[in-house]
C-alpha cells in the first residue's frame, strides 16, 4: 500500500498534528510526515516535531518581502519533499492561491463546528464555541473538509455530532470537541490514503469504508 507523505502546517499547541503522528506510529494511516510548517517558532507543533525528528520551517511572513515571495518558498518546500496531502491542523493563516490550485482536493483543513454553520472570516478558536453557545444551539460538532478558495467552504469530508450540554462553557466544549477532532481527522486521511474519497464540485463521496 502506498505511504503517503504529509505535510502539516499548525500555528498552535498541534494535538490534532500529534495524534496523527500518533496513529501514523501505530500503524493506523499508512502515511509519513514528510514536513511540518508553522507561521510560529515557539508552537507546540515545532516542539512536538522538532523531537520527533521531522523535517520543520518555521516560515512567517516577515522572512519575506511578501505574501507571493512566501507562498513560493512554501510551495517549493512541498514539491522538494513529494507532498501528496497538506493537514491544516490549526494553521491560522491562510494559504495561497497558487497552493490551493496545486494541490486542489489535497489540502484538509479541520473545522470545530458543523459547516457551513459558524464557519467563515471570524470563525476560529474559542470564537467558535462561544458563538454556539450565544445560538443556544443543542448540538455542534467537527468538519473535515478539503480547501479551496473560499475560507471554510471546500468539499466536506467527514462530520461528527457533539451534544451541547446546558452546564458549558467555551472550554467545557472546546475540549469535548477537540476529543472528536482528533478521531475524525485520521478517518479522513485514513480515507484520502486508500483513495477512497472522490470529490464531484462540492461534493465528496467515500467510495469504501473498511
Ligand atoms: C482545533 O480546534 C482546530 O479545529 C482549529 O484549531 C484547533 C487546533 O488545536 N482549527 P490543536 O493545535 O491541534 O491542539
């Protein structure tokens, strides 16, 4: 079967990014990472791989005279290291478009909340939680989704349900989501691996599931 190589890209603490390391190590996603990017030196994310031995740049845009002189260094990262699929596992920038039309329907993003509710500009971190919290909403969850050129609104993936309790708070429920995150994103490039995912404009269908 073949290994895919993976490159993710975090801004933050990255335990999305670590349990997917995880399950690469056991075995559960035939997968390496060949490359982990983040716009902040000090993320947990460049820890986590820095110790793992993996391949990490730490790459904002103050290193460059721009947006496009950045994005081309990041695209000639991806190629050098024969990336077959981007995570996006709490990158807080966005990408460029040059990136996302090269690697159209291999880019993964992951979303705490169902999309297209609380989703888009704005939408991001605890801003999320609160939000479904201020709707009154009973019920919220986790979006895997493929990236295209409008923020949060490429091909859906994969979603799971989480119940809203009466007793949350933002953290109660970032954290009862997070749990969810960390299952359903390896689904998803346990998927993309086995070529199971075809996307038809917005789209996807899952082919197989073991
Ligand atoms: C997650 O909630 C993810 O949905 C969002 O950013 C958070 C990242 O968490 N995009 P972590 O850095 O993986 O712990």
């Amino acid at each position: 079967m073949k290994k895919i190589r993976i490159a993710v890209f975090a801004s933050g603490t990255g335990t999305n990014f670590q349990t997917i390391s995880n399950n690469i190590d056991k075995g559960e996603i035939t997968a390496e990472i060949g490359v982990v990017i983040s716009n902040n030196k000090d993320s947990g994310a460049l820890k986590f791989a820095s110790e793992k031995g993996f391949r990490t740049e730490h790459i904002s845009k103050k290193q460059f005279s721009g947006f496009d002189e950045m994005s081309g260094r990041i695209l000639e990262i991806l190629e050098k290291e024969s990336i077959d699929l981007i995570v996006l596992a709490g990158y807080m920038k966005l990408l460029h478009s040059k990136i996302v039309k090269h690697f159209e329907n291999r880019i993964m993003n992951i979303h705490p909340a169902l999309l297209p509710s609380f989703g888009g500009k704005g939408f991001y971190g605890e801003r999320v939680h609160k939000a479904v919290l201020e709707t009154g909403a009973k019920v919220t969850g986790v979006t895997v989704h493929f990236v295209n050129e409008v923020y949060d609104q490429g091909p859906i993936i994969l979603q799971e349900c989480v119940p809203v309790m009466d007793d949350d708070d933002h953290h109660s429920l970032a954290s009862r989501v997070l749990k969810v995150e960390h299952s359903l994103f390896s689904k998803a490039i346990h998927l993309f691996q086995r070529g199971f995912l075809s996307v038809d404009g917005r789209k996807v269908s899952i082919k197989k599931v073991d």
